[in-house]
C-alpha cells in the first residue's frame, strides 16, 4: 500500500504542479472507518478518515523564510519544493451534529493524545491531526510527514556533525541510535573510524571517552523508500551500557531534512481545512462549506513545545496574512521549545534533568510577555512575531506542578533570572495542576524511590477547553488564571528550606533540579540553525527556577487542585528520586511525582514518627471525608474550573477510598 501512496503522490506531484499559489496541492483519502463504537455517549456515530496531503512551499516567500534550509531543498518546476504528509479526522458521521470548532491536535512523535477521548465525542467535537516529524517511523498507526532532504551545492545530500545522547535503565550490550524508537542520521561509512562514543554519571560531568576499540556501529535498516532517507541503528558496547549513565555518540551523518516543514504543513493543512471550500477539503458539513470555524491547536508535552515553537516561529499567520489558530493550548509543555527547525533536527528529543540537557529545547524566550535574557541582552516573547502580524492567538498554557521540576515550567511565569514575576498578556492564561505529574500514574511502577503520582488532572483540561471554545467564538472570558507567584509567596526556590518541606521519614528530598543553561552552539546557531558544538559549550550561566511553595502537608500551594489534593489523604509531589536499581539514585526521575499516603491512625503516625496528621485525624469518618471533597468540587464547577459532568468521576474517586477508614 505504501509503494501505491507514493505513485499516487508522484502522480499529483506531476498533475497540479501548475497551482501556483497552492499550499496543499492535493488531499488523498485513504480510509474510512467507524470510530469509538464502544462509546454510548457520543453524539452519533463517529467515523476516523486517514489520508495523506501533498504539499509545496516556495522558498522565496516571506511567509516561509523561518523554515530552516527550505531553500536548499530540490524544487518543481515552479520553484516550489514538494512533500507530503499523513493525516487523520475523527468526526460525526452526520456534519450536523458536529461543532464547528475543530481541536487540532500536535501529534506527539506520531501519536494522537488529544481528542479521542469520549468527552470530546459527547461533546460533537471534531479532531484533526497530521505528521509534521520526519524522524518518525514508517508506520500505518503513526503520522510522519515524508520530508524534502537538504542538498549541499553538488545536489547530493549534505553532510554534517551530529549528536546523539543515550541512556538506560538496564544493564545492556546494546542501545538504538535514536530516542523512543525513531529513525536516525545515516552515517557516512568513511568516517566511522573517527566518531566517538563517551559516558559521564551526571549531565555536568566531564565526559570520559571509550576506546573506539570497545564499540561498534551497526546499521539495521538502511534508507528506504519512504522514511526521508533516515535509518535504524544500535550501538553495540563490550561489556555493556551501565543503568543511570549518560553516553554521548559523535558521529558524521548525511541527509539532513527540512524538518521545519512540519510546522508549514501544520499551518497550511489547518488553513486549507478552514478556507478550502472544493471537494477536496474532506471536513465540509452537509451543504459543502468548511465546517470549521475557528480552529484550537492543542498538543501535550513535546507537542506542546512545538506548538509554542509554532508561535514563536510564526507560523499562526499563513502564506496569506490570514490567522491559522483562534487558539493555542500548550499542555504539559513546561518552558520550553523544541529541536525542531534545524539543521540535523532532532524532534523527538527533549530536556530533562538528567538527560538531554543539551539539546536546544530549553532556550529564551520563555515567556509569552516580553523578557530580556540576561545573557545575551536580547528582548523577545513567544508572541512578538505573531503580536506584529495581528494574528496572535488566545493563549491557555497548562502545566502540572512536575513541570516545574522536570521542564522549567517557571520561566513561563517569571524574568530568565527567576526573580520577579512576568507581566502576562491580557489574551493568555495559565493555569498550573497542584500536585500531579507530567502524565498520571497508571499503575505500579518501582523506578522510583516514591509510588508514582496517581492525581487524575484531565478533567481540568477538557473543561479549560470549553471555555477556550467559548472564549475564541463567543468572546466569554475563561476563568482567571491559577499558578503560584513570587509576589504572594507562592512561587519559591526549590531547596528544602525554601519550598517549605517538611521532612518526612524514609522520603529523600532531591538535591538537584532541571536547570537550563545558557549553551554556545556555535557561530551559526542563530543565523542558520546549524550545531557546530558538539556537545555544546557552556559556562556557569543558568536560567533561574522556583517551584510552588508546600503546605504543612508538603502538598503545593498556589495552584489549581484537584478534589482529592484539596481534601488529601497523601502528599502529591511533582518529583520522584530514580531508584537504584536503575542507576543515579541522586537523579530525578524523569518527568515523574510521587505519592506519599498518609498514616491511616494516630497510632501509625505516631509510630512511624510521620508528622502529617493521619487520615483518621483529619475526618473523623467516611461521611465526613465524602462531604468535604464533594463541596470542593462543587465550588470548582462554580468557579468554571470543573463543569458537572465530572461530579459523578470524582464521587468514585472518593468512594474508592472508603476503606482507609475501616481499618
């Protein structure tokens, strides 16, 4: 099927190539299928249409020029350069019972997060989606969009210096090239002999170099005939790769692509859904006209950086002037960025405290207001490109409380210098979840030193939705924003004895934090997006990072909580400790919490020396403890931050703990 799709792509390639003012050339469903069966509640009947779009951008155009090394691309013979991408729509069968706002949903890695849940389908929501990764498997379950490779002056592929860090968490001989199973740089043969490979324990280590004697590069599936000329590969170690340990490989690698395609084909499927009114554009309502109306872009946690990257770049105004989002819904984004529009792009990696921390995903600007980087003198914002071109969207960033100590999510609220608060814009607000991590548990997991962080935070999420549909058609103000600040005492350092922690026995505060750097790339990593540091050069200039303030229960003040954390019955943290099993006991544990029950009697409390009071001291019974969480609920569908649909969730919840109070 997938050699058919590219004679098909040829085809159209060949077919409009004289649509010259065409940012989508052509849309080619694949598929139809029924969707969520299974879901009583829905609207209707709901149908998943896949596809693929055929693209073409013209290098010279204004509204083009950020996309990184577009210009070195081959061209049509119009001087535009072609490539297309997957997508999917998830929509009633019947139009009519759809809204005609459409969440578009940034994929993350290839994967959908957002809008298949069944709030959105009992709500008649539609969803859309589409590739924008090149490194991206080839795979029917995943989108990736299929793009133009850069070409050096001799028209073959360029060449170029590449990084790539790996890591595990058991004892192996044997890591992939790339990060979460993507597609890598291929290397070129004739200098192997000179990459290196190093290990270090801590990110902040100096590096210890491996005899090229030890290790050895093994291709595993070369390029093929989809996949943007990238490759699978290992590394093979003698003797193993050590759990906790960070490895470094340097190597010289061809085929660098023109990943900053992706945020284009973002921007022009999205309009082209929005304007398109022919018999092309697959999502139309029953009388032919484009069923959206107003678009909300939403992406979770690396989606989420490249959305705010979207906005930063400027790519919520199209090749017309018009806006592309009414919308824009970070999620668990954290403050930064992404390795997303460069030269040898790496988009499926990220910045952690232990790991990645030095891929450029953490870089200013931060905030959605202006700041000046202390560093570099330099004045900017997420939204000052967009803020110039009329064509800013409305802005709802929500982060949980891990963000703050995985992702650096405070730069999103405070000066690079972590010592005032940020004069947020009157169209963005933020909203921060009090005691959750980057994604709620969903079971057992012992790779931490905590029980993970169980804190369900969703339903703040579909209701914030909502109210952004409301705010972007009807011009209904959202509820005000919920974060901790540095003026009320809430947003504070994160040692111990700034945070407010009150020592708890068996539990090990972290000693450390993801702190991002102020990092030299090289001498055209601003210009031309181009590494030429590897690993990159950096001094003792930090950016500064605060946490929320704790409560008696170390519990995180300040923010948005949910029932359960407002009526506790544990400490929530948005941090976890790696256990030692698996390597850097002294190392957050990435993007985790924890969950720190409390004693169930005073007898327990007193006897483990615990100094939160047990759960039998605070509520006296079941009753008690039910009615208390049901008003918490109650006041937060009153204050719009709950709607009552999640009444009947958060009752189970609390009734899931009735025998804590039966022992």
């Amino acid at each position: 099927m997938r050699g058919v799709r590219c004679l098909l792509v040829v085809w159209v390639c060949f077919a409009v190539a004289s649509s010259v003012q065409a940012e989508v050339l052509r849309v080619i469903v694949e598929s139809r299928t029924a969707f969520a069966e299974d879901v009583e509640d829905k609207v209707g009947p709901y149908e998943r249409i896949r596809g693929r779009v055929v693209y073409a951008l013209d290098p010279d155009l204004e509204a083009n020029r950020a996309v990184v090394d577009l210009g070195l691309a081959a061209t049509n013979g119009n001087g535009r350069v072609e490539f297309y991408a997957d997508f999917e729509i998830i929509a009633p069968v019947d139009r009519s019972l759809a809204q005609h706002t459409v969440l578009y949903d940034v994929n993350n890695r290839g994967r959908r997060l957002l809008g298949m849940q069944p709030f959105f389908l009992r709500h008649g929501y539609v969803t859309l989606s589409s590739g924008w990764i090149a490194e991206v498997p080839v795979n029917d379950t995943l989108l990736r969009i299929e793009a133009p490779v850069v070409l050096g002056d001799d028209g073959v592929p360029i060449v170029g210096t590449v990084r790539a860090e790996l890591s595990t968490d058991t004892n192996t001989g044997r890591l992939s090239l790339a990060s979460r199973g993507a597609l890598a740089f291929e290397p070129v043969v004739g200098s192997l002999a000179t990459a290196t490979l190093t290990r270090r324990h801590r990110e902040r280590d100096t590096p210890q170099v491996i005899p090229r004697s030890e290790w050895e590069f093994v291709l595993t599936d070369g390029p093929r005939e989809e996949g943007s000329g990238l490759v699978e590969g290992v590394i093979d170690l003698e003797g193993g790769f050590e759990p906790g340990l960070l490895y470094d490989l340097i190597y010289e690698a061809r085929g660098s692509v023109v990943q900053g395609a992706g945020f284009a084909a973002i921007r022009d499927f999205v309009s082209f859904v929005k304007h398109d009114s022919t018999s092309m554009n697959p999502l139309r309502d029953q009388t032919g006209v484009p069923l959206a109306k107003q678009v909300i872009g939403a992406g979770r946690s690396q989606s989420g950086r490249a959305l705010r990257m979207f906005l930063y770049e400027g790519f919520n105004t199209d090749e017309q002037g018009r806006q592309v989002f009414e919308g824009a819904m970070p999620v668990i984004s954290g403050g930064g960025q992404g390795f997303f529009n460069h030269r040898f792009a790496s988009p499926t990696r990220t910045a952690n405290e232990h790991t990645g921390h030095l891929y450029p995903v953490d870089v200013f600007p931060f905030a959605y207001g202006n700041e000046t980087d202390p560093f570099s003198g330099e004045t900017d914002s997420i939204l000052r490109r967009l803020n110039q071109d009329g064509t800013s969207p409305k802005i709802m960033h929500l982060d949980t409380t891990s963000e703050y100590w995985h992702r650096a999510a405070s730069l999103v609220l405070t000066d690079p210098s972590g010592t005032r608060d940020t004069e947020v814009p009157e169209d963005v607000r933020i909203y921060a979840f009090g005691g959750s991590q980057h994604s709620p548990s969903q079971g057992p997991s012992d790779r931490g030193q905590l029980l993970p962080n169980p804190n369900v935070y969703q339903p703040f999420v579909e209701t914030l939705f909502v109210a952004m549909d409301r705010w972007v058609t009807e011009g209904t103000a959202p509820p005000p924003s919920v974060h901790p600040r540095i003026a009320d005492g809430t947003l504070v350092g994160w040692r111990a004895s700034q945070a407010g922690w009150t020592a708890l026995p068996n539990v090990t505060y972290p000693t450390t934090i993801h702190q991002p750097d102020s990092l030299d790339y090289g001498e055209a990593f601003d210009s031309e997006r181009v590494i030429d540091n590897h690993p990159p050069y950096r001094s003792d200039a930090r950016y500064g990072v605060l946490v929320p303030a704790l409560d008696g229960d170390n519990n995180e003040r300040g923010a948005l909580r949910m029932p359960r954390v407002e009526v506790p019955i544990a400490t929530y943290t948005g941090w976890n400790l790696r256990n030692p099993s698996i390597g850097a006991p002294d190392a957050l544990l990435g993007l985790a919490g924890g969950y720190i029950p409390f004693p169930t009697t005073k007898a327990a409390r007193e006897a483990s020396g615990d100094p939160r009071l047990s759960i039998g001291e605070r509520y006296p019974t079941f009753d008690v403890y039910h009615r208390q969480t049901m008003d918490v609920a109650t006041t937060l569908v009153e204050d719009g931050y709950l709607l009552s649909e999640h009444l009947t969730e958060i009752e189970a919840g609390a009734e899931s703990n009735r025998a804590l109070f039966e022992e």
